[in-house]
C-alpha cells in the first residue's frame, strides 16, 4: 500500500515534498490498534503530511470484513 501511495503522490500530484498540500487518510473496519501503527508507519515515510484515521463506511465494511485497512491520498486544491 505505502508504493501505491507514493506512485500516486509522485506521478498523479506533483511528488512528495513539503510544499506539496496532500493529506494521508487511513480507513478500518474496527481495527484501530493497527490503523494506528499503519499512521505511524505513513508519518515515518511522508513527513509532515496531516495523516486521519476514521472507520470505513458500513456499506464497504460489510463486504471486505473485520479488521481491514485502507490508505487513500488526496491533493488539496488551491
């Protein structure tokens, strides 16, 4: 998952750098003990990029299962 970010953010957003206004989220299906190591996994290789966590949404949930995780990236548009 931490390639695909970063082939994202490198090809899709301009790169990684601090200049570059991309936000890290994290998604789980009640498993927050690992979403929260998986953070500080993304916040080791993407410094100082704003990294949320919140619970994926019923209708995913339900079909992937418990104790799932997601990464996704977004640009902020200026």
């Amino acid at each position: 998952m931490m390639t695909a970010i970063r082939n994202d953010i490198e090809k899709r957003f301009g790169g990684v750098s601090e200049n570059n206004p991309i936000y890290l989220q994290i998604a789980h299906t009640e498993n927050e003990e690992a979403a929260g190591v998986l953070k500080e996994e993304l916040t080791a290789q993407f410094p100082g990029y704003p990294v949320y966590i919140d619970h994926l949404s019923l209708s995913i949930s339900c079909h992937i299962g418990p104790g799932s995780l997601a990464i996704a990236c977004c640009k902020k548009l200026i």
